[in-house]
C-alpha cells in the first residue's frame, strides 16, 4: 500500500498527537487555567574565605573578629616595619660616626686639648647613640615577638577559614 493510499485524517491526527508529544502540549489542559511556574533553586550562600578556605564556617561575630584583628595585625605590621627602618637608619648612624671617629683619632693633634676635648665629646655623642640602640632593641624585639604571636593567634582561629558573604557585607554595613 501507497503513502497515497491511506487515509488522510488518521495520518494527520497521528502527525499532531506526536507532535503535541514533542513539543510538550497537553490537550487535556484548562487553558484558562494558571500555568504553573517552576520554582527557582534556592540560591546558595555564597561564601568567601580567609586563605584557602579549608576550615569550618564562621559565625558572624567571629567573622568581625577575625576582620578587626586582621586589620589591627596589617596596622602593627606597618608599625613594625617603620620601627625597623628606624633600627637600620640608627645603626648606620652609629657605623658611620664609628668610622668618622676612627679617621679622627688618626689625625688627632694629641698636643692640643681643644682638639682631644673635641674628640671625647664625638666619642660620647657616639656613646649616647649606642646606649639609645641598646635599650630601643630589645623593646623592639618584644614588640616584633608579640606581633608574631598574634599573627599565630589570628592563623590558628581566623586563616583558611569561610564565611558567608552576606554576613561580610552585613559587617561592612556596620550591623
């Protein structure tokens, strides 16, 4: 039998029923009836972290705590480092006046006493400049080891670890 021997109204209604099919049409549907529309995936929080954000999630309170001691330990840095230069720029200081004294001493006029007067006043300006260094390292030590146990502190309870970026943003907002 011929495609042109059939009959007509069957091979056009199988031609729309599959094509409804396809295309996701029901017929038995109201079509004054509301369609009903798929719900969104809830949306995940989205997260940031603090490192590599390997470790558990953070409260919103110790999010603002790890967020000021990360600032307050950035600050001290800072601190730190200019405290340092001081250090250096002292030390120079001392090796350069070290070395202007050394060139002095060879060609010190011993028979005058201005000049051994001059001399000794270098040598004590150079002194007070040494002791100054002698007590300003160690304070600077301690303060160098304090940051470095805080940075530990903040490490061991802040690094690596995640938190909501809502709660960030709440916190930026001052709430």
């Amino acid at each position: 039998m011929r495609r042109s021997d059939a009959p007509v109204l069957p091979r056009l209604l199988a031609l729309v029923v599959s094509g409804a099919c396809l295309c996701g049409a029901g017929f038995a549907a109201d079509p004054a009836a509301p369609k009903a529309v798929p719900k969104a995936p809830e949306a995940k929080a989205r997260e940031g972290s603090l490192g590599k954000g390997t470790g558990p999630l953070l409260t919103r309170e110790q999010l603002r705590q790890c967020m000021a001691e990360q600032e307050r330990l950035r600050t001290e840095t800072a601190a730190v480092v200019q405290a340092r230069r001081q250090v250096d720029t002292d030390q120079a200081e001392i090796d350069r006046t070290g070395a202007a004294l050394k060139t002095k001493l060879e060609a010190l006029d011993r028979t005058s006493q201005a000049a051994v007067d001059d001399y000794n006043a270098d040598v004590q300006a150079r002194a007070k400049l040494i002791d100054a260094y002698k007590a300003a390292a160690p304070l600077f030590n301690d303060r160098v080891e304090k940051l470095d146990d805080a940075r530990k502190v903040w490490t061991k309870d802040c690094a690596d670890r995640r938190y909501r970026e809502d709660d960030l943003d709440a916190i930026k907002a001052g709430k």
